[in-house]
DNA sequence: CCATTAAGATGACCTAGATCAATATCATCG
DNA sequence: CGATGATATTGATCTAGGTCATCTTAATGG
C-alpha cells in the first residue's frame, strides 16, 4: 500500500482541517493528535485524542469532507493511508475490509462511551476514565501504565470532558489529597490504581 | 439480497440484546426502535432513535457481538439484512460498499455531535435540538415537520439527552409559555420553528 | 536573561439542573 | 369499567460544577 511517511508536524499544526476534501485516513507514528470539531455557534468541542499506533481520519468518509480538524498537541508523525487505495485494496482483500470495517465500528463504540460518560458520571469519574484510558493505550504501547505524561492541556481534558478547566484543576488536586495520584504538571503517576478504576468504572 | 421481512415488533420487544453475536444490520420498516447501552454499573444510557427508513445495528462489527440492545418503543417492523451477504456484495457491487462506509461514518458524526450537545449546551438547547432532528427526519419521510408524535417517553428523551425527567418536562413546559411549542403529551406541535431553531442552532 | 504571555491552581460565590416529594393523568387488564 | 401501576407534571430545596477574580508557575522570544 501506497503510504506517505509524513514529514515531523510541529505542535498545533493541522493534520487536516473541517471541510477539506476527504482523501486518506491517519496514523499516527510518534507525538499525540487532538480531533475537533466547531459547532456552527464557533465553539470547539474536541472529540478525541490519538497517541501513537491509533488510526484518525475516518469521520471524513461520510460527506467526503473531514467533519473534524486534526492538530498535533506536540511534535508529531503521521502515516498517510490513502482511502482510495485502501478501498480498492479491500476488495482484493476480504480480510482488509473487514478489519476497516471495525476500525470504524470501534469508533462507534467509544463515542458511545463518551456519550455515557458525560451524560451520566461526575466531574471526577470523567477524569477518572480518561486517565485510566490513556494509562491503558500506554500498557498496549509497551510504555508504563503508572507513570506517564499526558500529552495535552488541562483546557483539552475538560473541553474533551464537558468540564471547566478550573474543575479539571480543582479534580487532579483532590486525587492527591487522596493519595490515588502524583501530579506535577503534565507528568501523571498513579498512585492508588484500584481506587482509579473503582472510578472510572 | 436476502432481506428477512420482520414480523411486526411488539412495544417492548427486543430486536437485538448487547452481547448477542453480530449477524445483521437493521432498517426500520414502521414504528420506531432505541438503542441502548447497558455499562457496567447497571445503568442504562439511550444512544439513538430509529425511526422508518433508519438502519441500526452497525455497533456490533467491532466485536462481532452488538454492545447495544435495541427494542421498539411501539409496534414496528423491521428488515434484517444479513451482513455477511452485505460484505460479499459489496466486493461485487464497490458503490454498495461506500455507501456502507458511508453509512458508518454517518453514524461517527451523528455520534459526535450528540457529545458536543451533551458536554456544551443547555437543558433547552438539548431538548430544541431534538425536536428539530425529529423534526426533520419526518419531513423526510414526507410527514409534517411541524405536527408529530413523539414516539419515545420523557424517561427516553432525559436518558439520551442526560437530563432527568423533571428537567424534560420543566422544558417543555417553557417552551409552551413562550408560544413556541404546543404539547399534549406526546403530541407535539411547533408554533415557532424560527424560535426553535436558534435554540437548537 | 529578563519580559511577556500562556497555562495552571485556588478561593468566593452563584446558578442550572438534580433530588425529593406530592399530585395528576394515562394505559392496561382482570 | 374500575383498579393498579406506569408516566407525567409541578413545587421546594439542595449541590456539583460553573463563573469570576487573583495569584503562581511555566513556556517563549527578543
């Protein structure tokens, strides 16, 4: 398969923007990647984050324009993945539908999540979730799952999260005072992992 | 394509429960369908509404089991469309297999917008933006956008748009003091769909 | 290397919507 | 058809999280 092996992006740079022409998904090789979208009122509601290993892009499919824009929270690398060549691929090769098939289905799955989430559980079990979320993309990239950096901005937790960036703050300072987290910074180490789970639930 | 011509649904019957393998997608024949997810604290969280001409049921390829149920909030019918038969044709037939992906990720921005609803607007904006959608979907089926039923309770409208009941019906209330809405119980009628729509913006 | 700006933390206060409770209306079936 | 349980409305009160304001710390650049 034809693949673009992407230049490095520099941080806040876009992957692509709402609107373009739909023409490839993403992978993302190295750094972390926001998804956002701006309602037509002008507000930004980020939709996902994409650490290294993780495909994005495939909101673009249905209206042939990407629906979401794509900016590296980092320095960043992404694959290119042309969508025409994978489509031409996949029916050469069954198992290659398929497998794309349930990339997008996957998708489905944890914007449900999402929607659970902030629908029905509190400040701190949001942030529960998303911290037990990114220490388990760590485990499945061989990194540690208790000491990790998040890569983006307490704004983006709680844009991401439907929170306040002062509730995000008032949240992690709370966790440590209960002895479940260190936080400095950016810089995450869980402290009480049973307890975060019993959390996020 | 082998289509199963359902049977009709009864109120309160299951077309499919989470965790049953994966074999078919859905369209909506009559009446009407919710999914539903069930986490893992028992608590039950509406993800959409399926009303005629509506397919449902793509949550399941991920995992080849559904992690949604869904069940008929009426009577309905519905066609199951087997999707192994819609994988083969769709290697014979690349339109059909865009229009599935299309479909897909249709669903992805469906989902996305109802997590920006849900983690940035209000109790009335929520529920404007739900009349609207309904709204809308029954002038394309041909109906009046203006007068319908609603065919799900005020229980299923809170759940899916993360508001109690109280606060579902407090709403409705309002939105008939201010002239903008007509209801009698499920019966909706909108007086000022200009109101409406700046509301659901 | 300091200046400027952005990001984060913390406190005081307020409000939208939750919770609790009482009542009213509807649907269903024996 | 009247009784019983589900569904909806309405009111009184409470609270999680928002808002606003201040202060601290960390990046960035000239």
């Amino acid at each position: 398969m034809k693949i673009q092996r992407g230049r490095p992006l520099h941080k806040d740079r876009h992957v692509y923007s709402a609107g373009e022409e739909f023409k490839s998904v993403f992978a993302v090789r190295s750094g972390s990647i926001k998804s956002y979208t701006v309602s037509n009122d002008g507000q930004e509601q980020v939709t996902g984050f994409h650490l290294p290993g993780e495909i994005f892009g495939m909101d673009g499919i249905a209206h042939n324009h990407y629906t979401n824009s794509a900016l590296a929270m980092e320095t960043a690398a992404v694959c290119e993945i042309p969508f025409s060549k994978l489509q031409d691929l996949s029916i050469a090769i069954p198992s290659l539908q398929r497998h794309f098939f349930q990339l997008m289905s996957k998708e489905i799955t944890n914007d449900q999540q999402l929607i659970t989430l902030l629908s029905k559980n509190s400040a701190e079990e949001r942030v529960a979730t998303l911290l037990l979320s990114i220490s388990n993309r760590n485990l499945r990239r061989q990194l540690s799952g208790t000491r990790f950096r998040l890569p983006m901005s307490r704004a983006d937790i709680g844009n991401y999260l439907g929170l306040t960036v002062e509730t995000v703050s008032r949240v992690f300072g709370r966790f440590q005072k209960q002895d479940m987290l260190k936080v400095d910074k950016k810089e995450i180490e869980v402290l009480d992992f049973d307890k975060l789970r019993a959390l996020a639930n």
